[in-house]
C-alpha cells in the first residue's frame, strides 16, 4: 500500500533485487527473501511498535504512511548493504527516514534487541522529530529494547529479564560530556561505551 522507497532502501533492493518479497502488517511493510524469517519479524516488530508507543503515552492510529522494514539475512549481504549505505562498520542495524533496515540469521534462536531498539527510534522521530538528544535516543532506545525484548520472550515462556551493560571505571565519559556528544565515538571501543553509559542515565 506503500511504495515510497528511500535512497537507502534502494541501495538494500539492488542486492539480489529478483528476490525480494513484499508484504505488509498494519504498521509496517516489509521486504525480505524468506517468509519464514519475515514472519516472526513481523509479529516482533508489531508488538515493539505497540509496547513503546504506549510507554510514550502516543496515538499512533493516525500515522499518515507506513514504515518499511529490510530484511537481511547474511552477513556478506548486510556487509554489501553497509558499503553501499556508507554506514558505520558497527553497524547492526539502522532507522533512517522512515525506514529500518535489520539482519536476521536464520541460524540464531535468540535474536537479540535490534528490532525493538530500531522500532523505538522511529516512534521517537514520528512523534518527537529528528532534534532529540544523541544520548537520550540512542539512552532510551538501549532500555525500551531491552524491556521489550525481555516482554516478548517472557511471553513465550523464557525466563528473560532486561539486561543493562556496566561500565568499565577506565572508559567512563563525564555526563556532561556525555549529554553534549552531537556525534558517535569514533573509537568502536567507545562506541559500546556511549551505548551503555547512555542507556543507564536514561535508566536512571
């Protein structure tokens, strides 16, 4: 119902563009190769979507488009998509315009928290727009993907429970310095440090 596609969601359909599947939920459109990974995605992704849009206190019944989700599934894939995006090479995932791009190895049972951090960012731009804090973002997304990660699972009869990665006393950045930081670390080492630190003064 939605075939507004981003530069970036350009470049992710020119791997293997013959592939590709399409399909939709009420929030979202998805692109992937496989159903059987698009599926459980799918259900995830809903979920998130409703989890944190409530936790924010938002009305998201009148969203005026739907957002796309890209899914890969091989790490020489998501590596091409990364060349070809320009993107970070830490990079595990992304939400850009509107869009989130994830990679999905159908190999893994347990899947981790990217979705859900990427579905929080594009809540928090639909409804907070593109000038909220870096560490607040990146802070609240941490915790909301955590929370809803651990929610799903415990669902499904696992005994999961957020997790909130400590500090090391030697990487530790100043808050104030912290909350100042308009771009990402340029050490990978510091990368997971901001993530971390981030997500605890949101916790806080």
């Amino acid at each position: 119902s939605d075939r507004a596609i981003t530069a970036l969601g350009q470049a992710a359909l020119s791997i293997h563009p013959n592939d590709w599947k399409h399909a939709e939920t009420t929030n979202f459109v998805y692109h992937f190769f496989h159903g059987f990974i698009a599926a459980p995605v799918s259900v995830e992704a809903e979920f998130y979507y409703r989890v944190i849009s409530k936790d924010l206190d938002k009305d998201t019944t009148q969203w005026e488009r739907k957002s796309h989700i890209y899914i890969f599934e091989t790490d020489a894939d998501w590596k091409e998509f990364q060349q070809k995006g320009a993107l970070d090479p830490w990079t595990g995932g992304i939400h850009s315009q509107g869009s989130l791009f994830i990679q999905r190895n159908p190999e893994k049972k347990f899947k981790g928290s990217t979705l859900g951090h990427e579905v929080t960012h594009l809540v928090i731009e639909r409804f907070f727009g593109s000038g909220v804090s870096l560490w607040l973002n990146e802070g609240y997304a941490e915790y909301s993907a955590s929370r809803c990660y651990a929610a799903f699972n415990r669902a499904r009869g696992y005994n999961a429970r957020p997790l909130s990665h400590s500090v090391p006393a030697d990487l530790y950045v100043p808050v104030a310095q912290l909350i100042a930081m308009v771009t990402y670390p340029k050490e990978v080492e510091q990368v997971g440090v901001f993530y971390s630190e981030s997500e605890r003064v949101v916790r806080f």
